[in-house]
C-alpha cells in the first residue's frame, strides 16, 4: 500500500463518517462531496480512468450539487445557530497540529 493511497482512503473515510454526523445538513451534503471526490481519486490511482471521471461527472458534477441546491432552496423557516463554533475549539486545534506535525515527522522520516 502506497503513502498517497493511504492518505486518500484516510481522506474518504473521515470524509464518510462526517458525512453521516454532522448535525448541519449543508455540512453533511459538503462531506459527502468529500468522499466523492476520495472516491473518485483512488479511481484514478488505480488506473480505471473511465470510472473516476464518471465519478466525477456524475456524482460530483450533478447528483452532490442537486442535493446541495435542494437543501439550500428548502431550508428557509429554520433559525440559525447561535454559536459557529463549539465552545472546545481549542482542544480541536490542539489535535490539528499534532496530527499535522506526526504526519510531517513520518513524512520527513520515510
């Protein structure tokens, strides 16, 4: 198993279970682009050029924006969130930067 293919099923997971929970429906839509796209891109790593660009068109290009759009277009009684972001934000960056800095010590490593 390759770094990148590693990198892009690790991508397209996260990408999948963001997608399944999340509360926001706009985000859940934008997540699911995500693993679209991840999907898409092992396609292409794997040689099947025909399907990761069909993947590409038609579930990217069409079906994820529909879905966006419809979502958008329906949502108008709703009242928005108070807070953007959640009160732990900090402990979340805290994770982003020693998940980035193991990833570029493994990287600098290999």
């Amino acid at each position: 198993m390759t770094p990148a293919f590693a990198i892009i099923a690790l991508l397209t997971i996260a990408a999948a279970v963001a997608a399944m929970s999340l509360r926001n429906l706009v985000h859940c839509a934008l997540a699911m682009v995500g693993a679209f796209v991840g999907i898409a891109a092992l396609y292409l790593q794997l040689d099947a050029q025909f399907v990761g660009f069909t993947q590409i068109l038609v579930y990217i290009g069409a079906v994820a924006i529909l879905i966006v759009f419809a979502i958008l277009l329906t949502r108008g009684g709703e009242t928005p969130e108070k807070n953007l972001f959640s009160s732990t934000w900090l402990w979340g960056a805290v994770v982003t930067i020693a998940v980035f800095g193991t990833l570029a010590w493994a990287i600098k490593n290999s």
